[in-house]
C-alpha cells in the first residue's frame, strides 16, 4: 500500500424522512442561506415544499437560485456567486443532485472571491474561504455530498474541468432514500454506471499491486451497486434497493477506494469529461462506452485483477486468467447492452469524433503527468469507436 | 437500511516511515504533551527514540507516562489524568496499541475533569472538555486510533466497561506499517481475531436484513483480513500483509461496517468483556471461543446470513442453506484451531465458569436492553463449554 492522508469531516444524516430536519439542523449555524437547485423536479414531486416548510418552522430565511443543469456551468455558476454575495447569505443549501451540489460548492468559494472563479479551475488561484456548504441530496451518484470535488463547465472552452479543496466539504448531507422513489430507472441505470466506474477507477489504474483490502472493498461496492440497479430495474419503489445505492454512492467516492492506491489517473472520468463537454452525451453512456474499451487497451497489465474482478464480482469460474480477463470484458458489455446503454461511440450517436482534439482535452485537463499519454488517449478513443 | 448519523473526523496519516513526521504534524498545535507507551516494547525496537527525536527537533516538551497495561486499569488511568493535570500538557501522544490509545482517551477526559473518570464510564457523568489527543499505532487491532471508544477496567468491580465520547476521537493517527514488523506472530493472529469480530458483529446481530452494501463490505473486511493473516503467519516480515492488516483494522470498527445496521448487540464484544476481566484470558483468545458458540445459538435466526458468509469469504459452494450455515461455523473453528487458538473455554483453561456471574456482568454492561437477555447469554456461554 501507498501512503496518503485521509481526513473527512462530513457528517452524514442518513434515513427516510430525515429531509424534514434541515431546519433544526441548521438553527444555530446559518440565519439566511441560498437554496440552490436545478431544473424543478423537486418542485414537482413535493421535495421543495417540504425542506422549506422546515426552514420557516425554524425561522431559517433563505433566497431560491434555480435553474442549475446537469453539467453545470460556469456563467451561471458565478451569477451564484454574485447573488450569494448580494443577499448577504451565511450558508448555501443545495437541494438536488450531483450536478446542483458540484454548482454549490463553486458558488460558496466563488462568493468569497473578488477574482475570477475559473481561476480555482485552471488553477491560477486558491480559495482562502468559503460559505459553508450544505447538502440535501435527491439524485445518488457523484458522491459529491460527501468529498471536496466539483466539476464545471466552462462554455467557452469546452473545458470541464475539475477542482478540490477541503474549504468545500460539505459541513453535512442529508442522505433520505425516500426523496430518491420517483427518480426514473433510466437515471438509476445512468447513476448506477457512475457508482461502479467510480468504485473500479483506482482498481484498474493503480501502481500499486498490493492493497488488497482496497480490492475487496472495490468490489464490495461494484456488488451491492449491481444488487441494488438489478432489484430497481425490476421494482423502481424498492426503498430498500434505493437505500443501498444511495449510501454505496456515497462510499464510492468519499475518498475511502483511493486511500493508499498510490499515483494514478481515474482513467475513464478524464477522457469521459471531454467527451460530454464536446458531444452533448451523458456522463454515463460516455462512461459505459469507456469502460469496455480502457478495460481492453489495459488487459495484459491488468490481466490478473481484471481476472480476480470477474471471480469475485461476476461469478466467472476458470482458470485461464487471459480468457477471465477477457470474459470480465465481455460481462461488462452485456451487462450495459442489456441495460441499453451504448457500448461504442457509434450507438451513442457519435461517429467520425475527432480522437486528435479529445485526446489533447483530456491532456490539457491532466496538465503534466507521466501517468498517461496523448497516443494511450487515443488508442482508448479508438477502442471505443 | 436503518437510520444513522456518521462523521468521523479523525486524519489519518498512513504510510512507511510517517513516525518521523510527528513532530512537525504536532507544531503549532500542541507546545507540551503528555507522551503515553505501554511496557517498553516501543523502546526496545527504536520507536520511541525516533519520535523522541522528532519532537526534540521541532521544539515540542514532552512527559513520559508509562506502564500502560494490555487491559488498562481506572487506577492507571486516574493518575495519569492527575498526573497530565500536574504537568500542564496541552496534548497527549498515545504511542502504543489499542491498550495505550484507549487508556490516553480516559486521561484526555479525566484531566479535565474533577470528579471521578469512572463516572463517565458508568455513565454518572458527561465530559464537557478534553485535551486534544495524538495517536502513533504500533500495534493494529482495536480501531482506536479512528474512533471514540475506550475500554477501561475497573479492578474493585471486575468491571470492564467501554465508553465513547466525541471528544475522543483522534485528532489524527499515524498508522506507519513498518512500526508493526516486529509484532510476534502469536499477537497478530490475536489482532487478526479482533478485527474479523470487529467487522463481523454487526452482521452477525442487526436487525436490519436489507442493507447488503453494509454485508458486502464486511465481507470485503474479513476477507482482507484473512489473506494477510495467511501472510503473516508464513512470513511476518512481509510488509505489504502488514500494511493491509494495519488498515483493515481501522476501517473494521471506525464506525462504518455499523451504519444502516440499526440497533444491535455486539453480541461477542459484550460477553468477552466481563469473560476477560474475571479471568486472565487474552482478549482475542476470549473472542475465538464465543464466535463459534454464539453463531450457534443464532444459527437459525442468521441462518441465511451464515451461508451467505460461508460462500463469499471461505469460497463455500452448495445450495443447502442449513448445511451451508453450520460448515460456515466448523470453517471458524477449524481456522481458529489451525492458529492455535482455544475453540473453547475449557481449551482456554476455564472449567466450571461461573456462567451466571459471567452472564449477569454482561447485562450488568449492557444496562436496560430489549435486544438480549440474561438467559441468551448463559446459553451462549454453555455452548462455549
């Protein structure tokens, strides 16, 4: 195992019901806050209602700022920014997805910076504070609620780029499986793949070959996220499947799967990132065509855990370890087809992608590294047509 | 799943040769600290000149308090607050195993309060304050060094009681794997036994049978545990079996393997305590004895459970559930007596316990409870025989 450092200072509050907390959960910390949240559907399915019914009771103000998409972007990120700073907001409350609480985290350092916010991103600059951040999550999948991380989308660039620091921890979560009932099995599949790309990210493009406590919790996670989509795509009101999914999304990306995986490039995401910002695809049909075909380029380092993945995860018996390397392959592309998920580039609707200018994306998105080239990018991309 | 808060905020600072950087993790936020160490071990092996060193280096005071005993006493633990008092530290450096780490919570409380330190522990009292405490794990088992737990003996009762507080939690834990090389084979197997039970109580009693995120991550836990034990025992210089029996440890009771779990008993922990405290046997060796017996008495309420376990850690195939279950049980007992390790209280040398003492100092322990009854555990007991 590799040396790292590992500090999470999120709480989570995990449980049905438990949205109708917030306010009494927030007397004490915040007077106003800005609720942020995205294209309306907590309106419609009562969430919103609820949560706001909450703060009043509690004697919480707070401004509403709508309208967050599913890659957010950075003019409307740093208009959240400038009203945050207009309405004199003492705490930011995202109520939505990964997308609307990536957004939040960028608003609460960009409220506290007279500079450009893209200047944290392409890291020109770093946030010296923050309003702090809460977070009801409606939509499982990033594991954004409980890690440093937001993604944004600068318009402009085509750049989608991604930046930390501990300033945007949320300081809570409310994690209730409950408000997640309604969310339509096409997105459970989406969030599903986002999960078990998430989990398996360190596991196929770590140096090192000998953390093995790391590998069984990888694929504990795949597991039960693979358990949960089977159970939701047959009976989406199973609350218990929606539970399990909620709180493995969570664990997939709160930091725990990298802890002593060493240097390494979350494969997958880097090249995924430029994909969607360039060809308007979700992150996770760009996810499920990637997955397949990086597996494939990397087959011979990774024979053996691609070997040992299948065993453990899929079932595989045998002995041959390049034909169970190859038969885990083969799972993950039956089990996206079946989902009806793309598993090229062509069934995702993009043919002739101009591999030259997504290789250099990603590349200009890693900055200086050893870990990948240009030429690996590229041959992954073309795998993948 | 069940409803459940989590935060931890403890850092983890993990990796070969980390010692050496506690000094200058501890500049600028303790001036003086109360450096806690077992026996001696860590004397003999350099460790403690090592630290030593680098808190001369980086201008830290430090007082000694020594003598920490592998089932650390009140006595103990009442002088080392007054003593702590005395010398006005502003920290305490626990240098040692889970003995050393739980007796240096009790003083981090203790010191700051005024009456006595076992009311905490009989729950007579409330700690309002402590002193910031700093862990250097030399011997992982226990998962103190990521949690808010302590186990403390009262030698006038024969009371040995756990108690947790937030105020105990680490501020950080160095986890350095190198520092664990020279463990004796016979302790890490006695470790190796603390943390399967670890992870495995709360999927050998939750109520909640739905939350299988939670069993695919113990399972992940026990699995790991196991391949580095095998390790260890043929080769305890092995350092990468080290490092991963080091993590496993914290990871295996820093809280997470219980969320979602919902009320339980940790039903070998609760009987181990008062079985270890009325007669001087190893914990581990306690805890090898009532695995067994206890998954026996429950074998038909965990039935499925047991099987389930059976195929995903020990690589059991069948369909029979009930045959499954109890080959899982024999699988323990034929690993534990493979380690030389007792299956049994007279194989520990108890004959003719006093089982209903034993029993009654267990829900002594527990205080009011629907979860277990005297009679439960009297008959887990004679199945331990």
């Amino acid at each position: 195992m590799k040396s790292f450092n590992y500090k999470n200072p999120t709480e989570i509050i995990f449980g049905n019901g438990r949205i109708k907390e917030i306010g009494s959960l927030l007397k004490g910390r915040a007077k106003k806050v800005l609720l942020t949240t995205g294209k309306g559907s907590v309106k419609k399915n009562g969430i919103f209602d609820t949560v706001v019914k909450s703060l009043e009771e509690n004697g919480i103000e707070y401004v509403e700022y709508s309208g967050i998409k599913p890659n957010p972007t950075l003019k409307h990120a740093q208009a959240g920014a400038a009203f945050a700073r207009e309405e004199k907001v003492d705490g930011i409350l995202a109520l939505g997805g990964g997308s609307v609480v990536d957004e939040s985290k960028a608003i609460a350092i960009g409220a506290c910076y007279k500079g450009d916010l893209w200047d944290f991103y392409c890291h020109k600059a770093e946030p010296k504070k923050s309003i702090p951040l809460y977070v009801i999550l409606t939509v499982p999948a990033t594991g954004s609620e409980m890690n440093p991380n937001g993604v944004i989308t600068n318009e402009e660039t085509n750049d989608k780029w991604g930046y930390r620091t501990p300033l945007n921890y949320p300081v809570f979560s409310i994690l209730d499986p409950e408000t997640t009932l309604s969310i339509p099995v096409e997105y459970t599949i989406a969030a599903a793949i986002d999960i078990m790309t998430h989990s398996m990210e360190a596991y196929f493009s770590k140096t090192d070959e000998d953390s093995f406590i790391l590998d069984r919790f990888v694929e504990a996670l795949v597991k039960a996220d693979l358990e949960a989509l089977e159970r939701l795509v047959k009976n989406p009101k199973d609350l218990e499947a929606r539970a399990n999914i909620m709180w493995t999304a969570t664990l997939a990306w709160n930091g725990l799967v990298n802890c002593g995986a060493g240097r390494h490039v979350i494969v997958n995401h880097v090249i995924e990132h430029p994909l969607s910002a360039v060809y308007d695809i979700t992150h996770a049909n760009g996810l499920a065509v990637l997955i397949p075909a990086s597996m494939t380029y990397y087959k011979e380092k990774y024979q053996k855990r691609l070997a040992v993945f299948g065993k453990n995860v899929f079932g595989l018996s045998g002995e041959d370890e390049a034909e169970l390397a190859d038969r885990t392959i083969i799972e993950f592309r039956v089990l996206f087809s079946r989902l009806g998920v793309p598993v090229s580039l062509s069934e995702a609707g993009i043919n002739n992608p101009d591999i030259e200018y997504l290789a250099s994306q990603t590349m200009k998105l890693l900055g200086e590294t050893d870990l990948i080239t240009q030429k690996d990018v590229e041959e992954i991309l073309k795998l993948a047509l």
